[in-house]
C-alpha cells in the first residue's frame, strides 16, 4: 500500500489505519465502524470509481444584497461492483457543485447486498439483490425487487444509473409518488440499497458505528 497518495495526510484515525495500511480494503474499513470523513480514502481503497451526475438544477434565493443563484447537483459514484455512494451539493458554479457532491458521495459509500433473490436462480450469484428493497426520499417511495439473471433492469432511467453503478444487473423496480423529482427518486433508490444492506448488519455492529459517530 502507497504511503502517498498525491500528498495525502490523513486527518483522521481511519484514513491513518489506511495508510499505514492496517486497513487495506474498503469492506474493512466499513466494518470498523470509523466514519468516511476524507474522500482521499476512499480513492486509495476504491480507484477508479465512476461518476454520474444524475441532475442539475439553478436554485434563486433572495437575499439583502439581491437574488443569488447557485447550482444543485445531485451525483452518484460506484465501482460497479457492490460498492455505491450518493450526494446532493450546491455551489456557485456547475463545476463546482459537481466536484463538491462527486467527494460527498465517496463519503456516503455502502457496500450493495448483492446476491440471486430470485426464485427462479441458482442460489450464489451477485447478478441482482439477495431480498427485495425499498426506501423513501419525501414523496417517492422505490422498490427493488430481485430479478432472474438475464431479466436487465426494469427501471426508470434514474433508478437504472444507480442500480448499474451499484453492479446490480438484474431487478424489477416499482415507483411510487412525484417521479418527475429526479432528486428524490435518486435519493429513494440509494435509500432502499442502503436499508437492505443495514439489514445484515449486526445490530451490535450498528450499535458501535453510531457510538463512533456520536
């Protein structure tokens, strides 16, 4: 492991534990419970992640000093292989709420519960989820619901970006509430990955990671 990454010096105790290489992958350092606070760490245990920039919105405020404009960016990143994060962020300009949402969602990073739920698989495959999903982001409401192998993906374009990101090939999806809210119906499908995958966590697990965050 690379004791330099573009002159990275870990701030925290777990971007410390990966340099020094303590911690060599991202599944350990998820389950160490320490939170993802340096995107630096993220790059050094998951090169090459992709990025889609999945809205782009101009959001006006009134202030003393007159109308003030900023950009709403909504981004996903994963390595396409069971690894997935998510962000909204705003700025000044296009480029910059891009990048500022790109290193937010490295932070947000989940390991996806891949597996073969369908009942018509062979059980030991990672082509779909291993139990159906759901999760909600103000009206919307998704559900992922596992698929044969060489089914593809029954989504709406949005919810499909974060399912290939995620490595997820086969599902069926169902959408409920204002869907035209890209933003929301973003947010619900990386919500209902995050559900599934906290529902194998130990619950002791989960205990100890709020503990650390608190």
């Amino acid at each position: 492991m690379s004791s330099n990454n573009n002159g990275w010096e870990p701030r925290t105790r777990l971007g410390r534990m990966v340099q020094n290489g303590d911690v060599t992958s991202m599944d350990q350092a998820l389950e160490t419970g320490l939170p993802l606070k340096e995107p630096q760490l993220v790059d050094q245990l998951l090169p090459g992640l992709d990025d889609e920039v999945l809205d782009i919105n101009m959001v006006q405020r009134m202030t003393d000093s007159g109308r003030r404009v900023k950009f709403r960016c909504v981004v996903a990143v994963g390595n396409r292989d069971g690894y997935l994060g998510y962000a909204e962020a705003r700025d000044d300009q296009v480029g910059g709420a891009i990048q500022k949402a790109i290193e937010v969602a490295k932070l947000n990073i989940i390991k996806v519960d891949r597996g073969s739920g369908s009942w018509e698989d062979r059980a030991g495959g990672l082509n779909s989820l291993s139990r159906k999903a759901e999760g909600k982001a103000g009206s919307v409401t998704v559900r992922i619901i596992p698929a044969p192998q060489g089914l593809g993906l029954a989504a709406a374009e949005t919810v499909r970006n974060i399912l290939e990101l995620a490595g997820i090939q086969d599902a069926w999806t169902k959408s409920d509430g204002n869907t035209r809210t890209t933003v929301n119906l973003a947010k619900a499908t990386y919500n209902a990955l995050k559900n599934a995958s906290q529902s194998r966590t130990p619950r002791r697990a989960r205990e100890v990671r709020q503990e650390v965050r608190e």
